[in-house]
C-alpha cells in the first residue's frame, strides 16, 4: 500500500524542483525531465498547486510555474491538500 498517491508525489517532487531552480519560470517539459514524471499528469498536478497559490503559472514563450511560496515556510502536509485533500476525522 502506498503512502502517498502518485498525484501528491508529482507535487513534491515539482515543489522541490522548483525550490532547486529558483529564478525564471519552468516549462512543465523542464519540471517533468528534471522530476521524471509524467508531462500529462503532470500538468493538472501543477494546475492545482497554482490553484492553491503554491505556485503561479505563466502563459506564453517565457511563461511557465514558478515557486511562489518560502520553501523554508512551505510544509508537506499544504502541499499534499493541495492536489489529493486527506480526509480527517472532524469529530
């Protein structure tokens, strides 16, 4: 059984990745080789961070996502509700 489903790891692998590349926003090619994931999985991975505000997304020849959060501040668990929510028991 596995711990974390394949969508939560896409996104921490890319947050990682970015954090590592700081600067100029990533094409989803760039962050899929440097992560060795899935491009189109990938990208509705990406979508939703940038839907959390984790990261920003950018449209056209110099667009791309981008780290928007401190990485020192950045926790797992944000990241984790932002692409597969768990569940918790609320009573």
């Amino acid at each position: 059984m596995k711990l974390l489903s394949d969508a939560s790891e896409y996104a921490l692998r890319a947050v990682v990745w970015l954090a590592q590349n700081p600067g100029q926003p990533l094409k989803v090619r760039e962050i899929a080789e440097g992560t060795k994931s899935a491009p189109g999985y990938l990208v509705k991975v990406l979508q939703s961070l940038a839907k959390a505000d984790i990261l920003s997304a950018q449209r056209g020849s110099q667009g791309g996502y981008k780290l928007e959060r401190d990485p020192e501040t950045l926790t797992i668990l944000e990241v984790v509700n932002a692409v597969d929510p768990i569940e918790r028991i609320e009573t």
